[in-house]
C-alpha cells in the first residue's frame, strides 16, 4: 500500500489529507495469526463469554430477549424508519449524479468478476436464506393471521383489488429500502478502499472526520460494533435457516425437529461451511453461489409454472403498481395504526438489514472493483429489488391463490392456525405435483445459502478484525465460521426465533448512526474522486 493516501477535507474547496498509516500496522501475529489489536481480542473475548453465559442460562436468556426485541422495535421505530428513508433517498441520488460516472479503483480500473459471477455472489450474500423462509410465510400471514390485525396500513383484503396486501408489504420488507442500506455500506468500503487506498473495513470511512484518530480507539469501536452487528445479523439467518432445515427434514424423512437436530444440523452445515472457507473465495463462495443461484431459479420457474405463469406476471405487475403507490404511506413513522405490522416486521426488519450491513457491505465491496458508481447501485438496489419482488409474489401469491381457493392447508396449519414458520414454504410445496423431488432439492438449496452466508460472513469478520487485511491466515476464517454456529446456536437454545431476532436488533439500532454518518463521508470522497476526472 502507498505510505500516503489522499482524502477530500470536508470543505467545499478539493484539499488533500495525508496519512502515514500503513496497513495491519498495529497488528499483533501469535501462533503465526495477523490479527489487529485491540479489535480481534475485545471482538472473539466478549462474543465468547456471550455464548458461554447465554448457553449457561437459557432461560434468563430467553426472558431477557423476549423483552428486548419488542421494547426496542417499540421505542426506537421512528428512528429506524426515516434513517433507511434517508439511506434509500441517497442512494437513488448517486445513480442521477455526476459522481455516478466515478469508478471504483480508478478510471482505468476493471471489473474482477463477469456479471453473472458478481451478481450471483452478491444476491446469495445478501438474501441468504431469506427467500425460502419468508417467501411463503409473510404474505400468508400478513393477508390471514392475528384476525388481519397483521395487514399492512390495516388495508381490508375484502375489497376489490386488496386481495395481494400481504405480498405489498412483504415486497416493502424486502426491496428498495433494505437493498439501500447495502448499497450505501458496500459502496463506502469500496471506495475508500480502491479509490482512496485505506484498508477495507469500516473505520476507513470515517476519516474526513476523525482524520488521524480514525486509527485509534473511535476506530476500534466502530470496528468491533460491525463485528458484532455482523455475526448477530448472519447468526439469526443461520438459526434460521437450521429451523427450516428441520422442518424440511420431518416433512420429508420423518426426523423429529428437536432442538438437538437443530444444533447438530449448525454444527454439520457449519463443518461443510469451514471445507468451503478452505476452499477460498473463487473455489468456495463463488462456485457455491453460482450453483445456488442455478438451484434457485430453477425451483422458481418449476413453481410459477405449476401455479400458472400468466396469473403470476398479472400478479406481479399489480403488486409492484400497489407497492410504489403505497412506498410513501409504508414508509411513514408517524401515525401508524398498524402496530403488528409495523413493530412487530418493519421495524425489526430496518434493524436487521442494517445489523447485515458490514457483512454484505464489505463482501459485496470486495467484489466489485472496475464498476462505476451508477452501475453498482443499480445493481445492487434496482435489480434485486425486481428479482425479490418476483419470488413473494409467485410463491406468496401462489399459496394465497390457493387458500381463497380452501386449500393449502399444510400453509395453513403453520402460518394461520399455529406459528411454526420454518414449515410454512414445504406446506406450500406440498400442494405441488413432484413433492418427493422438490422437497428434498429445497432442502439442498436451503443448506447452500446457510454454507455461503457462514462462508461469507466469517470472510467479513476476519478482515475486519485483521485490519483490513484481505489475505489473512485461513486459520481465522475458520475460527470465526466455528464462533457464528456457537452462537447461533446458543441463541437458538437461549430463547429460538425471539432471541435471534433480540441480538440482531440490539446491534442494529446502534449501528443505524454509523450507516448514516458512512453516508456523509461517502458523499465526501466520492466529490473528490469527481473532482479529479
């Protein structure tokens, strides 16, 4: 790395910071590790003791997130909600702003990935699990469960052309707002990175305002934050998703899904995870990702041809006509009277796409050198928003369709009747001819997502708390891919679906301030790297 790297000053005027920081140079190498000092002591110790005492006291662990969840999605919604409305706002600034033209690692820099090599790395990032756990379950549940008191803005599903509300709401949970926050994370560790020459992780944003103080202890804070907001974020996806594994595999082998099947599925998805972490990125993450995607658009196109291909276009397009129409309604803090809607999803939501914001902010940041700015954010905003717009409304709207029609009950009986959610997509899926394939290739995709979430995150967390360092010792890596199924798995035990939900949120919240300053300095070097065109 060059010894002097040139920053924007906050004035108007384009001035030049100098910093004589040398990358990993207050890392510390034990046992032959290179781990920066104080972040990767302070992160692993008290994320270990959190796994101790939480899995020493599962019950008082269990109380104790049972009430943070709610009083923190309950107190801090407002705040929540207009600071991704102004991350999103931001955003869709800098696809029609001169700075969009600025290319990330410099005009004669070039992109290291095909397209569908990058697109594919980074939708598996940033989705994970989330669209075989949830495409089913929130539409259904909005449209249906708690006597409709769940419906988005309390709109009747009675009433000509409301009958596809739930899948509105999901489309808002899941498009251009949480598809901002990673845009406006992955960007900002992009260009300080390959543009500005600072190391890749998260305190190199900040230094237009800290300037040399970045390097020390507001530095480590803010380093050690996104650790933990990261491994909260990607644990409560990983629990998850061993949840969904579980039901899968009673529906389909008859295995009972007790909490010891959970925890030895994490550990035997988490041993698949470290092969793939030993693999590196080209043959590990990007290979299972391509294969994930592959899987994925296959069991999608099976699924929108068996429920009818033209119904799920219509469907589509006036889903997507609903959620532009209602984005502003959806989007205001104030006044809501839709209480389980809004506290109960949206909320914890924006708290939890922002707690996976470093995680898929630097990853995608990591693959994305050569690409211009307009370009990055439109396909880390627009296109996924499409894409997950498209798989709710197939799978919700298809397992709607078919409980107006009075079937579906495998749906009904875990979504509507009782909360079991990690059953409610084979309960959909039942109701399709070729079950006894289908069902078991869901289950392989579910397990791929979890293995390229686990990979990905413990890719992240390593950098991070190596100093930015991108080739690290592999031995870290799998030190932290082994630390995130622990802690998946004492959350899971300390208290299931509500204390992965407690963790990500308490990481979230605070980190939303950090996002949010990320934005101003963002908008910072991405003046100067105009100015120098």
């Amino acid at each position: 790395m060059p010894e002097t790297k040139k920053m924007l000053d906050p004035d108007p005027r384009v001035m030049d910071f100098e910093t004589e920081y040398e990358l990993g140079q207050d890392n510390i190498r034990p046992l032959g590790l290179d781990i920066h000092n104080p972040v990767f002591l302070i992160s692993s110790i008290l994320i270990a003791a959190f796994v101790l005492i939480a899995l020493a006291n599962q019950e008082a662990a269990a109380a104790f997130f049972g009430w943070l969840r709610p009083w923190l999605t309950s107190t801090f919604d407002w705040f929540l909600v207009l600071s991704v409305d102004a991350i999103t706002l931001f955003c869709l600034a800098l696809i029609i702003l001169p700075v969009g033209s600025v290319r990330i690692g410099g005009k004669d820099a070039r992109p290291d990935y095909s397209y569908a090599g990058w697109i594919a790395m980074m939708f598996a990032a940033g989705i994970g699990i989330g669209l075989l756990f949830f495409g089913v379950l929130e539409p259904v549940y909005y449209n249906f469960s708690e006597g409709g008191a769940a419906r988005p803005l309390g709109i009747d599903i009675n009433e000509p052309g409301n009958e596809y509300i739930g899948i509105v709401g999901t489309i808002h949970h899941w498009g251009l707002e949480g598809w901002a926050v990673y845009a406006a994370v992955g960007l900002s560790l992009a260009i300080f990175c390959y543009n500005l020459d600072l190391p890749l992780t998260l305190r190199s944003a900040f230094y237009p305002l800290l300037g040399e103080r970045v390097w020390g202890w507001w530095g480590h804070a803010i380093d050690t934050l996104a650790v933990f907001a990261t491994l909260f974020g990607l644990t409560t996806s990983l629990g998850l998703g061993a949840q969904q594994v579980a039901a899968g595999l009673y529906e389909v082998f008859g295995i009972e899904p007790s909490p010891t099947v959970v925890v030895l599925l994490i550990i035997g998805i988490t041993a698949i995870a470290l092969g793939s972490v030993l693999l590196g990125m080209d043959a590990g993450v990007k290979r299972l990702s391509e294969i994930n995607m592959v899987m994925a658009v296959g069991l999608f196109i099976f699924v929108i041809l068996v429920t009818g291909i033209g119904t799920a276009i219509a469907r589509y397009f006036s889903v997507m006509a609903d959620y532009i129409q209602l984005l502003p309604a959806l989007s205001n803090p104030f006044g809501r009277e839709d209480t389980s809607y809004f506290h109960g999803w949206t909320t914890f939501y924006w708290a939890w796409w922002i707690a996976w914001s470093p995680f898929v902010g630097m990853f995608i940041a990591r693959i994305s050198k050569g690409r211009t700015v307009r370009e990055f954010v439109l396909c880390a905003l627009i296109a996924p928003t499409a894409v997950c717009a498209l798989w709710m409304s197939t799978f919700g709207g298809g397992a709607i369709d078919m409980l107006n029609a009075g079937g579906a009950e495998g749906v009904k009986a875990t979504v509507i009747d009782s909360y079991k959610p990690e059953g409610a997509l084979f309960g959909f899926l039942k109701e399709l001819p070729l079950y006894s394939i289908v069902a078991p290739i869901s289950l392989v995709l579910i397990v791929i997502f979890f293995v390229t979430s686990s990979d990905s995150g413990s890719l992240v967390i390593d950098t991070i708390t190596a100093g930015g360092k991108m080739d690290a010792p592999v031995i870290q890596r799998v030190f932290w891919c082994t630390l995130e199924g622990l802690v998946a798995i004492a959350l899971l035990l300390g208290g299931g679906l509500t204390a992965l939900q407690g963790a990500a949120v308490s990481t979230g919240i605070p980190f939303t301030l950090v996002v949010l300053i990320m934005c101003y300095c963002l908008w910072l070097a991405l003046r100067a790297e105009r100015a120098k065109m």
